[in-house]
C-alpha cells in the first residue's frame, strides 16, 4: 500500500460523490446526457444489453444503442428503456455501410461508447477510424474489440480527434504496444496515455486510471467481478458519467470506484461466487445520490 501511495493517489467511494453533478429541480432527461452506444454482434448480444443496462443505472438520460441489423430484436426485445436502432452488417458484425448513419446520430451526442460485444469485423477499423475522426468534442470510449480494432494500428488513435478514453485488460493493453513486462503496471500505463493523449483505465487488480501526468489507483472490487460481462458494466458506466459531464479522467476514476464498490456490495450480500454482472448493475444506484 505504501508503495501504491508513492505513485498516485488512492481512490474510494467517499471521494467520488463531489464528482457527480447535482440535479436540478427542473431538469429533464436531456440535461443528463444523450449516448450512443455501438455495441453488440452475432453471438455477443449480452456485451450491449449490459452496457445500456449500466448507463441507464448511472444515471444516463438518454441512451441510443446502433447494433447490427440481425440481431436488432434481440436487443430492442431485452432493452425497454433504451432507443435501439438497426445498422448495416457484414457477417453478423457492424458494416462499413453503417459509418454515415453513424457520424450523422454522433453530431447530436454527449459521449459514444465503441467495442462491447463488436466482434472482429472486417470493417470494425474502418468504424473506429471515422468515429474517432468524426466525433468532434463529443468524448469516445474504446473498449474491448473497439481496442483490439486498433492492433498495430496504434497511429489512429494519435489522429483522434475527439477526446478518448480507453479501458484495456491487460491483453488489450499490450495490442495497444503497451509494456507490461519492462514497466510496472503504473509506469506502462502513464506511457501509454502520454504516447496515445488518451486516457487509459488499465482493469484488473487495483484499476490505474491515468491521463499521462495525474494517475490514480482504485481500492475497490473483489475476485467475483472476475466474470464475462463485468467489463461491459464498467464501460457503460463511464459513458454515462461523461455524458453528464465529467471530463474524462474523472468520470473514468468514478466508474472504476463505483463499479468496484457496486461489486462490493453484491460480495456482501450473495458471495463471490455466485454473483454476476447483473447483480453489479442491480446495485449501482446504491451507491449515487
């Protein structure tokens, strides 16, 4: 811990409540941020049904989800309070076809989550390439297969024209060029921001969250987090927090806190064992205003 301690600040829930921002009286459901989120492929429904199920959770007003045109019943079917709509495919994944519809829905955005559930499409660089670009100031999350589009593509990122957050695991942070085995984990992930100006939320034991100068540890979540679907909580999480606002640093170390501490409270209460990403998403409004 000390050592924790000599490399960046340590983050707990009780240091993330000033971070949200209060609501109004007369508020409405676009004051709290309109998402999109592109998610989903043939096989991997549940990544964008569990990430639309967060944001929702966290407090996202309002939350449009582009998933390839097949499977389009499934989620319009599992989602009830989320604005589903059908894209272009190619083999069961997001097209190229889909990029105009794509930038055309970004421009009236506050934050866009890319990669849960996306599958390898042949044309998943091609979307990440002109979401990145096109975006504007509207603030991008790259996760899972939305990072592994980028494998020795690493220049697209540098292009971004928007501000970026990335959520890599550590297989993903090393398809990022990331160095685990020369650098500690503190050092390679602060190399990694600087290099890429992103901000990088590197998962695992001990979340790092840094921008390349400031860098903070989580000190929250258990082993039974450790499960297929977690990921895709925390990235609709952070989507919602900066869609309401945060910049990306902090809405990045409030998600790694809250959903931590959301996966906490489910250890409490059922076990490790048997809880699941669902459970997670359950208890999250426990822990916000």
């Amino acid at each position: 811990r000390e050592q924790v301690k000599s490399l960046g600040a340590l983050t707990w829930p009780q240091d993330i409540a000033s971070l949200l921002p209060k609501r109004r009286a007369d508020a409405h459901k676009g004051d709290f941020g309109k998402l999109l989120l592109l998610c989903g492929s043939v096989g991997l429904t549940g990544a964008a049904a569990m990430a639309a199920k967060a944001a929702l959770r966290a407090g996202a007003g309002l939350i449009s989800l582009g998933v390839p045109q097949s499977i389009y019943p499934i989620l319009a079917a599992k989602l009830d309070a989320v604005m589903v709509f059908p894209l272009p495919e190619e083999d069961g994944c997001l097209g190229a076809a889909a990029i105009p519809e794509i930038l055309r829905r970004l421009g009236d955005m506050d934050a866009c989550l890319l990669g849960p559930g996306l599958g390898r499409g042949a044309s998943l660089l091609r979307i990440v390439r002109a979401v990145l670009s096109g975006a504007g100031q509207c603030p991008v999350v790259l996760d899972a297969d939305g990072i592994n589009a980028l494998e020795n593509h690493i220049d697209v990122l540098r292009g971004a024209a928007c501000p970026v957050v990335l959520t890599p695991h550590d297989g993903e942070f090393r398809r990022l060029g990331g160095d685990l085995l020369r650098q500690d984990r503190f050092q390679a992930a602060k190399k990694l921001a600087k290099d890429v100006g992103a901000v990088v939320l590197l998962k695992g034991h001990r979340t790092i969250v840094t921008d390349g100068a400031q860098l903070c540890v989580n000190m929250t979540g258990n082993p039974g987090m450790a499960t297929g679907g977690s990921g895709d909580v925390l990235a609709g999480m952070l989507t919602a927090f900066l869609g309401q606002g945060l910049g990306c640093f902090e809405a990045a170390r409030a998600a790694a806190c809250l959903h931590g501490a959301a996966g906490d409270l489910c250890a409490e209460e059922i076990g490790q064992y048997g809880m699941t990403p669902g459970d997670i998403i359950a208890a999250i409004p426990r822990l916000l205003p």
